[in-house]
C-alpha cells in the first residue's frame, strides 16, 4: 500500500499545480474531517485564546496572554473581530485563518521550491496532515511558517527580510 501511495507521486503530478492542490485540499479535508467526527470536543488552545482576547478589554494588553509577546494578542484579536466577538465564530475565524496560512505557505514552498517544489507542497502537506487538527487550533503553525519562510528568504539571499 505505501509503495502504491509513493507511485502516486510521478515527477508529471509533483509538476503539476492541479494535482498539488487537490492532494493539499484531500489532506486538509481528512483533518477537519477528523475534527469534526472524531474529535469535535478537542478545541486546542483557541477557546483559551478567546477567552483572554475577551479579558483584553476589560484588563487591558499588560494582563492579557502574558505568556506570549505583545504583537500576538493583535494577531489574536483578528479572529474576536471576523467571528463577531463570538465562541464559536472565533474558532472557526481562528481555523480559517490558519488554513490560509497554511495554503499561502504551500504556495510559497511550490513558487520558490524550484524543482524541488512539489516534493516540498508534498512533505508540508503530509506532515501537517500527520500533526492533525491540532495543526490548526493552535499559534504554532505560525511559528512554524514564519520559520519556514525565514529559510526560504536566507536561501533566495534575502537575508533582511529573513531577518524579520
């Protein structure tokens, strides 16, 4: 079977954006998929997440999300906005908002990658769907693509914009 899977992936469809994009949209469904079924209770950090953006307007930024630095209660506050300052519409905000990250990053890795790029979407792809929902109901993910996109920028010689 893994022998099958790895077949799959000929040098035409790691070329072709087509295929990329429905192998990361395959992938992406299975994990909301196993979100929604298997494990719809499991939140992640987010309703924590909201629970302190709400805090923010009564305490003010000094006792909100101390844990992490200033600038991320801003990147926080994005969901509270598009979900309407609700529980729920926050974690589906918040899950959006990864995803498209996410995606943005897959583009990144697919432009920039050369002819290593869709082995790159590949990977990306198969180790974000390894990581599960989880993957997305955290802050991590962007870490991790501010990170990636570091490596990237060092490696194109961009070193100020890596630097950032």
């Amino acid at each position: 079977m893994s022998r099958q899977f790895t077949l799959s992936f000929t040098r035409e469809r790691l070329r072709s954006a087509k295929f990329l994009l429905f192998f990361w949209f395959a992938a992406r469904f299975l994990i909301l998929a196993t979100w929604a079924f298997i494990t719809p209770a499991t939140q992640g950090d987010v309703v924590y997440y909201y629970q302190k953006i709400q805090v923010l307007f009564s305490d003010g930024p000094a006792n909100t999300l101390q844990e992490y630095p200033t600038p991320v209660i801003w990147v926080l506050l994005i969901p509270y906005l598009i979900g309407f300052g609700n529980e729920h519409g926050y974690v589906i905000a918040f899950v959006c908002m990864m995803l498209a990250l996410d995606a943005l990053f897959s583009w990144s890795l697919w432009h920039s990658g050369g002819s290593m790029g869709g082995q790159a979407v590949v990977f990306w792809t198969l180790f974000l769907a390894m990581v599960g929902p989880t993957a997305f109901l955290r802050f991590d993910l962007i870490t991790s693509v501010l990170a990636g996109w570091s490596i990237i920028f060092l490696l194109r010689r961009y070193s100020a914009a890596a630097g950032a």
